[in-house]
C-alpha cells in the first residue's frame, strides 16, 4: 500500500501495510511492535485506524507502522510484526502539531515498553 507521505512531513515516516485478509487484525489505536524487514529486527510504534486527523470522510482502516531509529527505503518489501502493547485508543488531534507531539510521546512510552520488555527476557 502506497501512504500519503504525511509521516515523513511531520517527522514520523511510516511504513503502510497491507494486510492479508485471513489475518485478524487488533482494534483501532496505537501500538508498541517489534517490525522485523530484511531478517532485522526494530523497535516500532504502529497505529491502526482511519486516521481521523486527516481524514474528513470516512476511510478505510490502515495500518501504519513507524519503526524507531531507521530511515532505509522499504518499499515492496514484506514487513512482519509483533504487537507488544497496546498503548492507546485511535484519536482525533484538534491540529497536526498537536498529532505531532503525542507521537513523540507515544514513541517515548514504547521505547520504555520494549526497554523494560527486553530486560524482563534475560
């Protein structure tokens, strides 16, 4: 699935998934992941829904995954994840600043998630 390109212009680029319709998929909202590409594996923040901030008509749902500490092109490539936690409900931003400021928040929290996750499988 080609994106929209907005993550990249508000400094969250996303890789937009296709998914296959076997596949249950979790509830609308966002979500701490590890996203494996290329047999490597990142830390990442995805959210599913229907994007709400940018979106004044109804839209299909999508899943879009931010991956932490990475900037290669993906594109065409298969990209498995693995839901760690879910971190909060899909909302509506009153502004893309005020988007912009829960993903960093967002992406804080999950970098504790998977700290804390990762120390606790030692």
């Amino acid at each position: 699935m080609v994106g929209d390109k907005r993550g990249r212009t508000i400094g969250f680029p996303t890789a937009n998934l296709e998914t296959w319709k076997e596949r249950a998929i979790p509830a609308a909202g966002v979500y701490v992941c590890r996203a494996t590409v290329s047999g490597s594996t990142y830390q990442a923040v995805t959210n599913i829904g229907v994007r709400p901030t940018f979106e004044a008509e109804p839209a299909p749902p999508r899943m879009e995954a931010h991956l932490l500490d990475f900037d290669q092109d993906i594109y065409g490539q298969s990209l498995a994840l693995e839901f760690i936690q879910r971190l909060r409900g899909e909302v509506k931003f009153s502004s893309v600043n005020a988007l912009s400021e829960q993903i960093r928040q967002d992406v804080q929290q999950a970098r504790e998630v998977l700290d804390s996750d990762t120390l606790s499988n030692l």
